[in-house]
C-alpha cells in the first residue's frame, strides 16, 4: 500500500536519499577492507621506498666524500640529491633517477647487505673470549676473582663450546 499522497512506485522497497542500501553497505565494506589491505601493503611500500631513497642519497654523498669529482659530475650528484630530497618530485620521476644513476639498485642493495651480514657473522664467529690474566686480577679490583671453594682448581671452567654473539 502507499502512503497518502505517495504512488505505489515511490514507496517501493528502495531507501530515500540518506538511507544505504544493502547492496551499498555491502560495497562500502569492501571497499573499506581493500582500504585496509591497500594501507598495509603501502606502509610496507613506502617503507621499501624510504630504504631505496636513502642509500642511493647515501651512495651519492659517499662518492662526493671520497672521489674527487669534477665540477660537472659534482652538480649532477647535488642535483640528484636535491631531487630523490625532494617531496614534491613524483615517485616515477625518482625511480627513473635511481635506476639511471645505479643500473640495478635493488640488487646492489641487497648485495651491500649481504656483505655487511656476512662480515658481521665471520666477526662474531672470531671474536674468543679469554680469562682475565693473574697481573690483570691483582692490579684492578673491579675483575672479579674467582673464588676456589671446590680446592685443586686454578684455572675457571671454561665451557667446550666456543663463545658467540647471537644476533642471528
């Protein structure tokens, strides 16, 4: 039935002009999930991107320390900087920069990375741990001194596995 003063057609099943839909409601919430996975992924992104940005500024600033460029080659790599710097430069624009400046930065990236990694993990590996000397215990009170209570024992027990760091 209508409404006084409404037809049947404007009275229909259809929600007025402030009212959602279900289908509406439906779409909303999808799109609001996609928001959510969208923001998610993005953070990573930009994450992704700030590295790449700041070891190739990084890259150019070390080059202007320990080369000697030439006046030319000098402006080039400020230029550069002032442009990956920049907020206002398009993402496209900075890529384009990066990948013609470094070729494949990514993987130099990664490559730095690893090299760092495994310098880190053969340092940790080398480093041995050993008693403090009998001259080093008399002279400094703050090496602690063992205590032998169990007798014959001189020297402390050292374990059979060689120290590590575990950072990894």
């Amino acid at each position: 039935m209508a409404a006084p003063g409404h037809s049947a057609r404007e009275t229909s099943a259809a929600p007025g002009p402030g009212q959602p839909t279900c289908s509406d409601a439906a779409s909303r919430a999808k799109k609001h999930k996609k928001k959510k996975n969208r923001n998610g992924a993005s953070v990573a992104n930009a994450e992704q991107l700030a590295r790449e940005l700041a070891w190739c500024v990084e890259q150019l600033e070390l080059g202007l320390k320990t080369q000697r460029p030439n006046p030319k080659q000098k402006e080039q790599a400020l230029g550069a900087i002032r442009i990956l710097s920049s907020q206002r430069t398009p993402l496209p624009r900075k890529r384009q920069l990066m990948r013609s400046l470094f070729g494949d930065y990514r993987a130099q990236m990664e490559a730095e990375w690893s090299e760092a990694l495994r310098a880190l993990r053969t340092a940790a590996h080398s480093a041995q741990v050993q008693p403090a000397g009998e001259a080093t215990r008399r002279k400094s009170r703050k090496v602690c001194r063992p205590h032998l209570a169990r007798g014959a024992k001189d020297i402390l027990d050292t374990p059979l596995e060689e120290f590590r760091f575990n950072f990894f």
